[in-house]
C-alpha cells in the first residue's frame, strides 16, 4: 500500500477530547477486560479523528497512546495502516468518492472532475475550509452507484449536476438531506418495482404446505393404533394476524420523553428523514406529534425511543432532532422540501398519488 505520513505541523502541540465524547470513551473501554483495552485503539482514534475537525494530527495520536498506555509508535502504525484515518486536515465537509469498477462504469469519472472543478485536487481544501475531497475504494453501496461519501453519510445515485449542486450548498453552508437522488426507494428499482408485486409471496399465504413431494411410503405398524381424528387445517397466519412484539418499557435505557401536553396540533412527522408512516405511528402512540417536542429531546430521550423503536444509533445518525429544531422554527430541510413536493414514495399517506 502507499506510504502514509501524517502531518507533524498542522496539528498544533496539543489536543483534547470533548467532554461529550467521554461517555462513549467510556463505553468502548468497558467493553473489554481489565489490561485489555488496548483492543480499543480503532474506536478511539475514530473519535479522535471526529473530535479533531475530520482528520487525525500527532497529538490526538498521543492522546490515544496515552489513554491506553500504548506506546506512541504502536498507535502510529494503526493510525497509518488503515485508511479510515486521515492524516492531514479536512474541510468540514470531507467528500469521499468510489472510484471502484461498478461506480466507475456508471460515471464516477464524471463525478471526479466536479470535484476537481469545485474542490482542487485531491485533498486539497477549499479556502473557507468547508470542502475537500479523495478517491477511495469500493464503499459497499454499488447498485446505487456512482455514490459518495460525505462525512459519515451516502449521497447515491448522482450526476455530475446533482453532485454540483450538492457541493454549491454544502460550501454555502445550506444542509443537504443524504439517501438516493433519482426516483426510488433506498436501492428498489427506479420509479417503482416491476417484479414481486403479488403480495402472496411475502404475505405467509402460501405458506400451507402440508406434506412433501416423494416420501417413501412408510411400512405399515405390526399392531396398528387407532387413527387420531385430524383436526381441519388452519389456515397459516398472515402478517396483519401477528402481533407487534410488546416492549417493556422498565428495561429501556435513557429517560421516556414527555407525551404531549395541551391542545396543539399535530405536525406531519414524514417530514422529518427517516420517520415514516410507521414510525410516525409509534411516536403518536408515545403522544409525540410535534417537531418541538422532538427537538427537546435530550441524549437521554434519544437513548430511550431508539431502544423503543429498536433503532440503535439511527436517531443521532439520521439528526432527528436537528432536523425537528429546523422544522419547529418554520424553516425547510431539503428532505421536507421533497415530502411536501409528493417526491418521497415512503412520506405518502395511503391513497395519495
């Protein structure tokens, strides 16, 4: 692999973690036994590398060493093997582009000279240090492709105009909602599926086989018992006869956020990436209706309706609580602006066309 050098300048003499950070410090090194923690230096160089700005400087190296009594030059060798860790400065939105087969042949080369265009070279960073960009190997995310990265979110399904468009933004400092950027759902077929429509074959219907093709006849008993009457077949049970499974809401971790006090309407909570109808009806089911009882959401709320929802870490990465804080001011997000203009297949209430 290619030689990797970390910047010895750019870093400065120093570095901290956040005091934010240390809960989850604590949670990485709790998993591991006593005079073992060393087996957390990835997560914490991560969080190294998220509390310096994007990228990794010696300091935070030494920071890492020194919270797992490493030597410097044992951590040095992780931080330089893998390539998750950047070892010189980042703008605040770093672009990560596939430049692998399957995204190739579907225009990544385009996509490259966009980011040539409005970036510089690769990891150049752009003046106001809001962008920077590298090629990077195959992100796993090919039947959307070409894709990229920007922080820790997919943007798929690009053109070098939409790709334009998103880095105008970004460097503009207007938020861009990730996912795919054509017409379709997450990876399904593009302007709706074409195949697998009977909902038969996923429905449990077909499911009443009673007995299997070309068994052997079995030899008869010497002293045969009486025949059991059989009792009719049942019909198997369907999806909409099964019961959503109960959760105890006592072994929940974090703190149950406040249901809704008062007589306020309710807001349209599809508006917010990542909640649909579902979702929605699980929220109003806890007395959540509005995006300004979500965006007082605490840590603590947020650990306790993603162990509700079993949504471990979706909440904070999809920013449901920035994006409700938005929405409650009376400001748009680029996901709410495609709800609102009926371009998001799971926004739509039932019926709607």
């Amino acid at each position: 692999m290619a030689l990797r050098r970390f910047d010895m300048e750019a870093g400065g003499d120093s570095f901290a973690f956040k005091p934010e950070t240390e809960p989850t410090i604590a949670f990485w090194l709790g998993k591991y036994p006593e005079g073992k923690q060393r087996s957390a230096v990835i997560p914490l160089l991560w969080l190294a590398q998220k509390d310096n700005n994007g990228w990794l400087s010696e300091p935070a190296m030494r920071a890492v060493a020194d919270r797992l009594e490493m030597p410097y030059i044992r951590v040095y060798e992780v931080a330089t093997f893998y390539t998750m860790f950047r070892l010189q400065p980042v703008g605040k939105h770093h672009v990560q582009l596939c430049g692998t087969t399957p995204c190739m042949l579907r225009g990544a080369n385009d996509l490259k000279k966009v980011c040539e265009k409005k970036i510089g070279k690769k990891m150049a960073v752009t003046d106001d240090q809001r962008l920077s960009w590298e090629e990077v190997e195959c992100l796993g995310a090919c039947v959307n492709a070409p894709m990229v990265q920007i922080n820790d979110y997919y943007y798929e399904d690009l053109t070098p105009e939409s790709l334009g468009e998103i880095l105008d933004k970004l460097k503009n400092g207007v938020d861009v909602a990730p996912g795919t950027f054509v017409d379709r759902q997450k990876s399904a077929p593009e302007g709706g599926a074409t195949t697998l429509k009977d909902a038969g074959l996923y429905d449990g219907s077909r499911n009443g086989v009673s007995t299997l093709p070309n068994l052997p006849e079995a030899a008869p008993a010497s002293d045969p018992k009486p025949e059991a009457k059989a009792e009719p077949d049942k019909a198997p049970p369907t999806n909409t006869d099964r019961e959503e499974p109960k959760v105890d809401e006592a072994e929940i971790e974090g703190d149950k956020p406040e249901a809704l006090q008062g007589d306020k309407p309710a807001d349209d909570l599809k508006r917010i990436s990542g909640i649909g109808p579902k979702n929605e009806d699980q929220l109003n089911a806890l007395g959540i209706y509005t995006f300004e009882q979500i965006a007082a959401w605490t840590p603590d709320n947020v650990k306790w309706v993603e162990g509700y929802l079993s949504f471990r870490g979706r909440i904070g990465r999809e920013d449901w609580v920035g994006q409700a804080k938005k929405l409650a001011s009376g400001a748009e997000t680029e996901f709410s602006k495609r709800v609102d203009a009926g371009e998001v297949e799971s926004s739509r209430e039932e019926g709607d066309e």
